[in-house]
C-alpha cells in the first residue's frame, strides 16, 4: 500500500431511497362493471447500510464516492400488487471505523465486526393502497398514501487502527527499523524525520503460534495534540491500543525529557491515554558500552520510579526476545 492509498478520514453524503406510492386503482373485469378497490401498497425505499469488512485496512475506496444514494421504492398496482422494494446500498468499511454526524460531530456508532451492518439512513415506508381504505360508507375509496420520504444525512468515517500495541516515539526514533525486525511488515525505513506518513501494521509471531499486532504510529512532536507535524491526524490510531511501547533512543539528550513530553503530548489529546500498560524500550543500544548502560540503568532506574523498561538494538537484534515476552505478558 502506497503512502497516498492509506485513507482514514472520509465525509460522504448519503440518502435512503423514498417509499412508491400506493395505488387507487378499482378493479375492472369482463362482466364485473364495478369492482372494488384493488391498489396495492408502493415498495419501501431503499436503506443505505453500513458493512464491517475486515479485508479492508483503509477507507481509500471511499475517498471519490462523496454521493451514495439508495434506490426509491417501486408505486403499487393493481389485484394488490405490491411495489419492488428499493436496492440497498452497502458500504463497506474496515474494522475500526468509526462514524460521526457531520453537521454536529456526535458519535453515530462504530464497526467492529467483520459482517456487521448498522443501517445508516432508513428507507421510506411505501405507501398504503386504497384496498385499505374500504369500508362500509365508503366502498370505493378513490385515493391511496404517498410514500415517505427518504432520510438525507451528511456524515464521517475515522478509521482508529485495531492493534494491540502502538508504538509510540518521536520521528527518527526507530519505530520503523523495529517493526520490520520484529514483524514481516516492509515500512520505509530512512534516517530523517517523518520517513513514514501513515500508521503500519505488523504481526508479530510469537511461541506456540501466538500472535498480537503492533501498529508503527508516524513520529509524534511537541505541539502534536494542537496540530503541529503529523502527530494529531494518527494520535487517533493509539486509542484502541491496549499496550503503548515507548520508543527512546539511548543517544537522546535526555530520555526522561523525550518520555515526558511523549505522555504529555497524549494526556492532551485524551487523558484516557495515560490508563494504558507503558513500557519503554532504549533503543540504539548496541552503542552502548557494560559501564554506559550500568550509569543509565542507575539514572533510568531513579528517573522512571519502577516504570519498565528494557534495552533494545533493532540493528544488533539484541533485547527482542525479551521485549516480545514482556509485551506478550502485558498484552494477557
């Protein structure tokens, strides 16, 4: 998937179809000069329903349809014959998606199962033929209902990535380099920032065939929950994770500094970010030498109060047995 193919916010305007008309219409036969009513009732409008899909990773199929209307309901005719319903139209959305009233921003509703469908705008009921009408007084009615209208609604898809683990770390942390040695996920890898320009997913195989998914969030900077970098359009993806793995390098001026500022940057966005499981990961540590990484501990060890961390190398593939059996253990 290209970075231009990843699509996790789309506005759509959708309208159910409106309900057929019932009809008048009088039943008319060789020799029976004067039959009764026989209009049947119109066809319900279609609905417009949305669709879990969990083929689907992104909304980019979305990204053109700005306009998806269901079919009208069918008039009735007559010998009470009903009208065809009209088609229902299906989006089909990944799982996570979220939808939102676009005109007042309320939650809708959310899409976490593959097949479940949520109907979104209601289809107009048909209208009653005249057959209903009769009565003793009135033995021939000559009218029938209209059909209702549709339902017209303006709204927003948010993707929020499903993982169990988010990454989370400043640009040029190293969070690509650890996914692609961790998973089979194949990131773009470069030594500047904002190399990656959307969230990427990875599995990562655990023993006896155990498995969880960790999500590569695009580096968070100051000024992030306000909107500065990339940071506010994917801090949304960090709040289905169960688990937040924090990133720092072991050549950062000041890894307690870089946390600070991380959690802080998340507690803006949605104080809920701090109820998580934190682990933080050093990472770059093959730079280190036993009497480097004795004095950091020692610093780390103060600094963090009894918080986890562990010492990665991505490159050396040093730590990451490890780090995999303490994620393993947060995440159940």
């Amino acid at each position: 998937m290209t970075e231009g193919n990843f699509v996790d916010y789309v506005k759509i305007y959708v309208a159910s179809g409106k309900g057929g008309k019932g009809s008048s219409h009088l039943h008319r036969e060789k020799f029976i000069e004067k039959g009764g009513p026989d209009g049947g009732d119109g066809g319900r409008g279609g609905h417009v329903i949305i669709r879990g899909n969990e083929s689907l990773w992104t909304l980019h199929h979305l990204r053109f349809q700005r306009h998806i209307k269901a079919g009208h309901g069918g008039d009735g005719g007559s010998s009470r014959s009903t009208g065809a319903d009209g088609e229902d139209r299906y989006i089909d959305v990944p799982l996570g998606t979220v939808v939102k009233d676009k005109e007042t921003g309320a939650f809708l509703f959310e899409i976490t199962e593959n097949g479940e469908e949520k109907i979104l705008a209601k289809g107009g009921k048909g209208g009653l033929g005249n057959w209903h009408f009769r009565s003793s007084t009135n033995q021939t009615p000559r009218y029938a209902q209209p059909g209702i209208p549709g339902e017209e609604l303006d709204i927003i898809l948010e993707l929020k990535v499903l993982a169990d683990v988010g990454l989370v770390g400043f640009p040029n942390a190293g969070k690509s380099t650890l996914l692609s040695v961790l998973t089979s996920a194949k990131p773009k890898i470069g030594d500047y920032p904002f190399t990656t320009l959307k969230p990427n997913l990875g599995i990562v195989e655990y023993r006896d065939f155990k498995s969880f998914v960790i999500a590569d969030i695009p580096g968070i900077i100051e000024g992030a929950a306000e909107g500065k970098g990339l940071g506010h359009y994917f801090l949304r993806h960090i709040e289905r994770n169960s688990t937040l793995l924090f990133l720092i390098p072991a050549d950062a001026d000041d890894i307690k500094k870089e946390y600070d500022i991380l959690l802080d940057e998340l507690r803006r966005y949605n104080p809920e970010m701090l109820d998580k499981d934190r682990l933080i990961a050093i990472s770059k540590c093959d730079m280190l030498d036993d009497e480097l990484k004795a004095e950091l501990k020692t610093q780390l060890d103060k600094d963090f109060n009894g918080l986890p961390y562990i010492f990665i190398s991505s490159v050396a593939q040093q730590g990451l047995t490890e780090l995999k059996d303490k994620l393993w253990q947060m995440l159940n």
